[in-house]
C-alpha cells in the first residue's frame, strides 16, 4: 500500500485556504497603496519627507525605551556574584533593608547565592 521511504503531507484545507485569503487580501493593499501613491505623486512629494522623519523619530524613540526597560529589568530583577561572575535571577525586586542584609552578610563570608537563597528571592 505504502512504500517505505514515501512522505504523506497532511494539509489543513481551512488554514491553507485562510492563509491564501490573508495574502491575497494583503497584496491587494499594497497593490492599492501603490496606485495611489502612482497617481499622487505630488502629495507624496509633499508630504513623504514628514511622513518618513516622523517614523524615524517614533522608531528611535521606541527602541531607546525598550533598551531602558531591558536595563532597568536587568538592574533590579538580576543580582550579580563577582566571585562567581554569575547573574542570580531574582522574582521581585529586593527592598533597600534587604540589599542592607545581603551586604552585611557578604561580609561575614557568606555566599551571595546562600543569602539570596535564605531570602527565598531566587527564581
């Protein structure tokens, strides 16, 4: 019936024929879009310069805010161990007494990872 070294492809039909629809409906946008742009030339002349630095503006704008989120993110939900040169995952952000605490028994001699573990703060 089958031969061994035969592939069976099973296809989905409803998804096969939505994705079709999606992109057929999406090439018919951009095909529009470009009619347009073709047959108002003059406002696109006009009006594309602002258009462009706008969202080149909004792009960096949201790249350096995502950029200092993930900063912010790794300054306070990360601990690092110098002896180990190991970042500790932490599940909330430690409180000022805490920070207190873990320099305080760093001192002593323990190990960061052992304090934070005491702490109940590792993820």
């Amino acid at each position: 019936m089958f031969k061994k070294n035969e592939k069976i492809e099973i296809v989905d039909f409803e998804k096969e024929a939505k994705r079709r629809e999606r992109k057929e409906k999406f090439q018919n946008k951009v095909d529009s879009a470009m009619n347009w742009i073709h047959n108002n030339k003059e406002i696109v002349m006009l009006v594309g310069p602002t258009l462009i630095s706008g969202v080149a503006f909004g792009a960096k704008t949201i790249t350096k805010q995502v950029r200092l989120n993930k900063e912010k993110n790794l300054k306070d939900l990360y601990c690092y161990d110098r002896s180990l040169g190991h970042y500790w995952k932490l599940r909330r952000e430690l409180t000022n007494s805490e920070w207190v605490e873990i320099d305080q028994r760093k001192q002593n001699g323990e190990r960061l990872a052992d304090i934070l573990d005491e702490l109940k703060v590792l993820k």
